[in-house]
C-alpha cells in the first residue's frame, strides 16, 4: 500500500449502536495523531462522524438520515495491530446491536483531512439561523442570522441532530438581554447563535481544550468581542460562584454526563446551581430511552419538563423549576 494512503474504516450505524462504535475508535484509536517518529509510523484521530440524509433545507429525510462512523489508520504493523483490535471490538458489539460489516477502504491522506468538509454546507436550522462553513458565501434571506464556523476538531457544526435541536429550542427561549450559559461549548456554535440573538453577557465552557481555542476562533469569525460582557469562553465545566446567574443555560452533552453534572460527579456544583429563578435549561444529547433519566435528575433539583423536541432518536429538553411563571 502506497505510504501516503490511510485505512479508512466506515460503519453506518444509529442511536445508541453509533455512540459505542464512537467510544471504540476512540478508544482504539484515539487522541490526536501521534508520530513514532522511531518507527515511522502514525495513528490516532479518533472517530469521526458523518451525517447524511438532509434534504437542501437541512431537513433529515424520512428513512434517509444515517449516521456513519468513521475512522482512520496509518498503514504499518501499528495501524494493523489497531484493526484487529477494532475489529474484534466490532465483532464484541455486534452481540448487542444490529451492526453492519464494516467497510474498510485505503483513501489518500489529504482526502481525510478534507472529507468532513464535502458533507458541511451553508444549513437553515430553526426559522432564522443559517450555519454555514467560513469558507462557503451562503445567500441569506432577510432577517437570516448567518454564523460562520470552520469546527476544527471539535463537535459543533450542525449536522448533529443534538446541535440542531439546540439551535431551534434557543430561537424559541433566548430573549434579547438574558444571560446564558453553555456547558460543553464544543465549536461555540450555541453561544455564538445565543448571542446573535442578543443574549450578553454569554458565557461558554469546555473541559476539552482544542474545543476552547476553536470556539474562540469561531467567535471572531463572527465578529462577537471576547470580553466578560459579551462572551466569554474558559475550559471547564459548570461555573463556580454563579448560583442564580444566567437566565437561559444549555448543555448538549451525554445523558450521563448531564446527570452527573446535576449530581455533582464531576463538580462541587450542580448544574442547576447557576440557574436564574424563573431560568431555563436546555438540555441535550440524550438518546430517547435516556430521557427519564435525565428528568428524574432534573426533577431532584426541582426542575420541571416545559418542552421537549426530537430528531431521529435524539431528544432536546426545556426544564424550568416548578414554581416559576
Ligand atoms: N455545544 C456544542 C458541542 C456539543 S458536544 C453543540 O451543541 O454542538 C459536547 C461537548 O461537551 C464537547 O466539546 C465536550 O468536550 C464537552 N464536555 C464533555 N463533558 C463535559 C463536562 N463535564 N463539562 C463541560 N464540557 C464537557
């Protein structure tokens, strides 16, 4: 095999099956690529995901939406020895789930660096929101809020179903002048669209530092200040020191992660702690069957469904405390 070429392997999964063929390329293969400069040889990148099936409204089309789960690996004894090592991860998960073969192919390197952007285009979530990829001239309608972003490495670019139920339950909650707060900011694509719809100050976390230099970036693209008034974004989780601070909250993380974080797990603080009385919290990447799980935890904290979206098997949720207007 040419030494300029990588294994791709592709497997179109959905729900629940996808999450964990994610967590195996991750796990087999995961992390940023790394030179063994000894041995001439590279591995890593993770799982990268791709979603197809939208019609040109960004619209999932009925029986159409996939996702697929990708992966890529240097030739060599290393990148072999990783196969085997997915594969039988592969063979171990297709015991639980519905799991095809998976397809695995030699592409050339630079068409991996590249290949995410042939599926990203300019995409009209909600009523107003255009995302499109900085390096494409979409052509708004009046009154078309268009946010640039060019994701990086990190999760955000929209085609995620959980990013665009987020996007929708924003158009619908965030009014002119409330603060919000986005845990897990990923590209800043939440934060960018809250403040785009007058939302300040907007306050942005991620644990994941690579998420943290992309949002920023992405936040200049769009020509938002960074500054504790307008947005600011810190690696982290839920803010210490901010009980009552922000009206709107979102969070579009795991459904365990969410409730770990409304738990104290990983924090000394709760995810409602930073809430406003009278606030909202959106909550989001929660897999449909997870969804009384994270309003039980929800509701330990005294919050309340008051609205709830889907898209395929994902699901995006409102929560309010209970003796709120
Ligand atoms: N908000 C973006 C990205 C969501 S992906 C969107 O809606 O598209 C989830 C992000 O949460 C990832 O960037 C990940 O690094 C981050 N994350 C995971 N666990 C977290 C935690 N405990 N606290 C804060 N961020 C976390």
């Amino acid at each position: 095999m040419n030494p300029d070429e990588l294994v791709e392997i592709a497997l179109e999964v959905d729900g629940e099956a996808a999450e964990a063929v994610v967590e195996l390329f991750n796990r087999c293969n995961g992390g940023d690529w790394v030179e063994d400069s000894a041995a001439g040889e590279a591995s890593g990148g993770g799982a990268v995901l791709e979603s197809t099936g939208y019609d040109n409204l960004g619209d999932p089309v009925a029986g159409e939406y996939k996702t697929v789960v990708k992966t890529y690996l240097k030739p060599g004894p290393r990148g072999r020895r990783i196969q085997r090592k997915i594969e039988e991860g592969l063979w171990h998960l297709g015991l639980l789930y519905p799991m095809p073969e998976p397809v695995v192919r030699p592409v050339r390197e630079e068409d991996w660096a590249h290949a995410w952007k042939r599926h990203y285009m300019p995409m009209r979530i909600g009523r107003r929101v255009l995302l499109t990829p900085a390096w494409e001239k979409p052509e708004p309608l009046p009154g078309d809020l268009v946010v640039r972003l060019e994701p990086g490495m990190a999760f955000g670019t929209g085609l995620h179903p959980t990013t665009r139920l987020c996007v929708a339950a924003l158009e619908e909650y965030v009014q002119p002048g409330d603060s919000f707060l986005d845990i897990g900011t990923g590209s800043g694509v939440l934060s960018i669209v809250a403040a785009k719809l007058g939302a300040a100050p907007v306050w942005a976390t991620d644990i994941d530092p690579l998420a943290v230099r992309a949002a920023r970036e992405n936040a200049s693209r769009n020509e938002i200040a960074l500054s504790p008034e307008v947005l600011n974004i810190e690696q982290g989780s839920i803010p210490a020191g901010q009980a009552g601070r922000f009206q709107v909250i979102a969070a579009n993380i795991l459904a365990e992660v969410l409730v770990g974080l409304f738990d104290g797990t990983y924090e000394t603080v709760s995810l409602a702690e930073p809430l406003a009385p009278g606030g909202l919290l959106i909550l989001s990447g929660i897999l449909e069957e997870k969804s009384e799980m994270v309003l039980s935890a929800a509701a330990r904290h005294g919050l309340q469904e008051v609205g709830r979206r889907q898209e395929a098997d994902w699901v995006a949720l409102a929560v309010r405390r209970e003796n709120a207007d």
